[in-house]
C-alpha cells in the first residue's frame, strides 16, 4: 500500500508542546536511534492541539534534528502532514494516522518567519 501525505492546515489549530523532545528509539534492545536519509536524529514530540471549537487532542509529532522547544511552549509545526497507517494481527485490524513535521518553532519564531 502507498502511503500518501496528507497536509495539515495548521492557521485554525493551536499547539503547546505537552513532552520535551526525545530522540525515536528503533530498537530498544541496543538503544538504536532513528536517523533520516541525512543523519540527522529523529525526534517524538507530543503536542497538544486544540482547534476552533475548543476540542483538545494529543499527538505525537515526528521530526528530524533536534527541535529547541520545551514542555509548555506554544509550538507551530512547519510542513506538517498525517500518513493514514493500518495492521492487522490476530484477525483484528487497527489503523491511525501518524504525524510528521519539517520542524517544530516556537510560536512566536514560526509568527516572525
């Protein structure tokens, strides 16, 4: 299956960073770091965003090099796009969405650009 991105429109969304960052971890046996096709560090930031009617959800938001945010901080993700994902294991099907950003800037650093 081809995984298609699917951009975010983020104008009517507000994020605040909930988790610091911390760098993906592909094997936690050997504590292998995930890296992108550049070696950059890949990072899981969980963010909080809240929409126009006041619905509030939690997300994990991947991105690569090391974003300068911390927990509490009103973010803005740069490029931001969900890739619809599915597994079945034991007969039982499960799917979501994972998210995925260029970079993630403070909110008044991402207003100013």
């Amino acid at each position: 299956m081809r995984t298609i991105p699917i951009p975010v429109d983020v104008t009517k969304l507000q994020f605040v960073c909930v988790r610091a960052p911390r760098p993906r971890v592909l094997n936690q046996d050997t504590g292998e770091i995930k890296t992108d096709k550049n070696g950059n560090t890949g990072y899981e930031i969980v963010l909080s965003v809240e929409d126009e009617f006041s619905r509030i959800e939690l997300v994990k938001v991947g991105t690569s090099g090391e974003p300068q945010v911390t927990a509490g901080q009103d973010v803005t993700p740069v490029g931001l796009v969900g890739y619809v994902w599915e597994m079945s294991r034991g007969g039982e099907a499960r799917w979501g969405i994972s998210y995925r950003a260029t970079s993630i800037l403070p909110a008044e650093m991402a207003a100013r650009a």
